[in-house]
C-alpha cells in the first residue's frame, strides 16, 4: 500500500486505531499489570509502548529529528485511566505532527533509529504496522486472562466459515 494522501491516510491510521480503542477499552484495570511471563511487557506496557513509539519515534523522525523513544515504564502512566488518557494524548500529539505535512512530503524520506533512510510514507505505513502487531499482542493477553475480545471485522473464523460455501 502506497500512501500517496495525508487526508487519505489519517482517515486510515483512525480506522485502525479505532480498533485497537475497542480492544484497550475491555482490559479490566485490574488487570494492567498483567503479563505472561517475568520479564515480559504488561498490558500497560503494551499501550505505552504504542503510544510513545508513534509519539517519540514515528513522530519525531517524520518531523526531521531523532528518534527520542523513552521506553514504557509505569513512570509515563500506571492506573488503567492514566494509561488509557495517556495513549490518546500521545495519538492526539503525533496526529498533529502527521496532519502538518504536505502529500508532497510523504515522499520526502527520514532516518530510522538505525539510521536508515526511507521515505516518509513508507515509515507511516510501519508505523500502522507497529501497533497491529502490538494489538495481536494484546488480543493474546486478553485471552489468557479469559476476557471476550472483540471480533475484529464482526465475525469469528467460525461465523465466517459457517456463513461460506463448501468447495
């Protein structure tokens, strides 16, 4: 997917995050620090790590600077609503870094924490990458600790394939 459109592409970016808003809003805030495994991401950390990636990392390095990535410790955020309010700070933060671009920028390219260069448009699209798969992360905490998470497009894989022909 190319993005040629930074209109075009917020309104996607927003879709996506939309879904990852259903997914935070059915954590049980007791349940914020919980992991799989000593060592391991939370889900607080999990939605921190999100929000201060596309703020710090993505945001800063489309704007023309370093990556600034802090990490994701409870010192950003630690009860259920902090982190909650805090995400969507840092959504809202980077949301007007992106919208101040022009479609011609898209283009213009910028350096990855590596020190990569790769145009901009490209770095947005892993930026949604990024969060989808920290979401797919979060999907499997929610389903060790038994919480119903929602279905992503309105059907499980069994309503679909009971809603299919057989071939």
């Amino acid at each position: 997917m190319e993005i040629t459109s930074v209109k075009s592409f917020i309104d996607y970016y927003e879709k996506i995050r939309a879904r990852t808003n259903r997914l935070i809003a059915i954590v049980p805030p007791e349940h914020i620090n919980f992991t799989y495994k000593p060592g391991k991401f939370t889900i607080g950390d999990q939605i921190r790590h999100i929000a201060t990636i596309e703020r710090y990392m993505y945001g800063e390095t489309i704007s023309g600077r370093q990556s600034a990535y802090p990490g994701c410790g409870k010192e950003f955020a630690e009860t259920y609503e902090d982190v909650v309010s805090f995400f969507n700070e840092m959504h809202r933060q980077s949301i007007e870094i992106i919208s101040n671009l022009s479609d011609d920028d898209l283009n213009r390219r910028c350096l990855t924490p590596a020190n990569n260069e790769i145009s901009i448009w490209k770095w947005l699209r892993a930026m949604v990458e990024h969060e989808i798969h920290h979401r797919a992360e979060l999907y499997i905490y929610l389903n060790l600790l038994d919480v119903k998470t929602p279905q992503i497009f309105g059907f499980s894989a069994e309503e679909v394939q009971k809603l299919s022909i057989n071939l």
